[in-house]
C-alpha cells in the first residue's frame, strides 16, 4: 500500500500542529495517526484502485470533494474499526445499529442479507417492513424505509410482471392500462430509489439469486407459514417466487462488482481489492464497519448516501 494521501476541505485551514497535538479533536472520528495532517480525512491509495490493472472503476469523489491521486490510484478511506450507527430518514435499524441482530457473527453491512441503512431486519432478505401488496397491487421502491409512494412519485404495478410473484390476488394482467403509466414514473425511481438499491436487483425488490444465474426471485415473497425469502431459500420457487425485473430502473451486477449473494471478486478482476462502482462513488469493503463514515453506508461494495 502507498503512503498516505491527504484530502483539505475547501476553503480550510491546515493545522500547524503534528497530529498527536490534534489528537483529541479527532478522537470522536476514531483517527490514530502519527505525522501532521491536513483538516479532513486521510485515505491511501489501494493497490487495484482505479487507473491499476483490474482495478476498481470510480472518479474519487468522497463526500462530494473531489480527490487527485498523483499515481492515478483510487482513495479509499483508511479501514477506522469503528461503528458508528447510521439512520435512514432519522430511524436507526436493525442493518444500522452496530449490533449482531440475527447472532451470526456479522453486522450491519458486512451481514450478506442486510440490503442497506434502511433495512431492519438481519436474518433474512426480507426487510422488515410489510411489502404485502395492497388491493391495488402496487409497489414503491423497495429499499427505502417505507412501503407508499407518495413521497417520492416511486411507483410500479405487480400485475405488470408475467411471473406473478405476489400471488394469485395480482396476477399478471395483459391489459393493465397503469403498466405503461408506471413505467413512465421509473425516472422517478431512478432518482430516489435505484442509488439505494443493490447491485443485481430492480428497484421493486427482484433480485438475481444466485448472483450472475439469470434467475430473478422476488425478495417480497412470503412462503409457507409466513417464511420469507433467504439466502439460503433462494433456490426455492415456494419461498422466493419468481419475478421479472424492471430494466428502467435496475442495478445489474457486472462481473467485477460486488453484488447481492456473490461477496467475492473472480480472478477474471486481476487481483482488485475492492469491487467497481459507478462513477463519483466510493468503493467499500463492507467488513469495516467504518468505511463510509457517518453519511454513507456500504452497499454491495460501494458507499451509498444515507435517505434523508
């Protein structure tokens, strides 16, 4: 690993002081650090970042600062150990509150069934909120906190998919006049909801289990005696019904991301340490739990802002 690279705020003022004098002003961030620094965060360059051989793919932007690595190397936050708990919309959750919730030995982002801040439930895919479909068969994003579309214009019809995947009570319709009115409404989506969703999934909870198989499964579904759909269930139609995604508002999974069910980059990625994300976003290793600091939150490998 390179030395250090430095990021100043603009418009700040750099301490003349070595770092141990500014030690206890950094202390509630949890910095160690053993030379002077600059007002801002410290980031190295990782081997495999962005401009190296099958590096990860990025513009080096953390908080909306742009950073310039002379070597071309892609600045990540240097691993801090520290949780600190993240809220969706001002509510802590499960999938944000430091703790091993489900028992496993993992939490918050490095749990593979947490699918973001939003999230409230650890043990399975299910997020924790109803997505049951009301009578109107309709459907909002998936991965926020709430389950109506009225504040965000994020809206699509479960008739609208051939598959059914919410039963018999909204079967696929043929002529469903709302299917082309909803599609229109996905750039809302795209806008509020596709930033939150993981890679391999559509905006509406269809997601591609196992990762890279060209099976989607519905992420809403309810099994036998009130199951829900798991990783481990995944293969299962009765549990994780099938679904058709939406391509207007879907975050496929490319071969050198990290996506939902796949935790581990091929060889085919010449050795990167962290996975691609899109452009201006900040790749992530989801076992820190302080890798994207206090308003991001790492997402299938990539730091995702907090919903406000």
């Amino acid at each position: 690993m390179s030395g250090p690279r430095r990021r100043t705020v603009p418009g700040a003022r750099r301490p003349r002081a070595p770092c141990c004098a500014a030690l206890l002003a950094l202390a509630a961030l949890g910095w160690q650090c053993t030379e002077s620094v600059q007002l801002g965060e410290n980031f190295a360059s990782v081997p495999g970042g962005a401009g190296s051989p099958g590096g990860a793919a990025g513009s080096g932007f953390v908080d909306g600062y742009p950073l310039d690595p002379p070597d071309g190397g892609l600045p990540v936050p240097v691993p801090s150990g520290v949780c600190e708990p993240v809220r969706c919309a001002g509510m802590e959750r499960a999938c944000g509150n430091c703790r091993d919730d489900d028992g496993d030995g993992l939490s918050d982002a490095a749990d593979p069934e947490c699918l973001g801040p939003c999230d409230d439930s650890e043990a399975e895919l299910f997020t924790g909120e109803s997505m049951r479909a009301n009578p109107s068969c309709r459907s909002d994003c998936f991965f926020d906190l709430n389950v109506g579309a009225g504040d965000d214009g994020c809206g699509w019809s479960l008739r609208c998919d051939p598959l059914s995947p919410a039963g018999e009570g909204c079967a696929y319709d043929a002529t469903e006049q709302r299917c082309q009115a909803d599609a229109r409404r996905t750039s809302a989506c795209r806008q509020s909801c596709l930033p939150l969703t993981p890679n391999g999934c559509d905006c509406f909870g269809c997601c591609e289990l196992p990762a890279n198989s060209g099976n989607f499964v519905w992420l809403g579904s309810e099994g036998p005696q009130g199951s829900h759909c798991e990783l481990g269930s995944s293969a299962d139609p009765n549990v994780c019904r099938p679904c058709t995604p939406v391509p207007d508002c879907q975050n496929d999974c490319a071969p050198c991301e990290l996506c939902l069910g796949k935790s581990a980059l091929p060889a085919s990625c010449g050795g990167a340490q962290l996975p691609e994300c899109n452009p201006g976003v900040t790749p992530c290793d989801a076992s820190d739990p302080g890798a994207c600091g206090r308003l991001h939150y790492c997402i299938t490998g990539c730091c995702v802002p907090l919903p406000r």
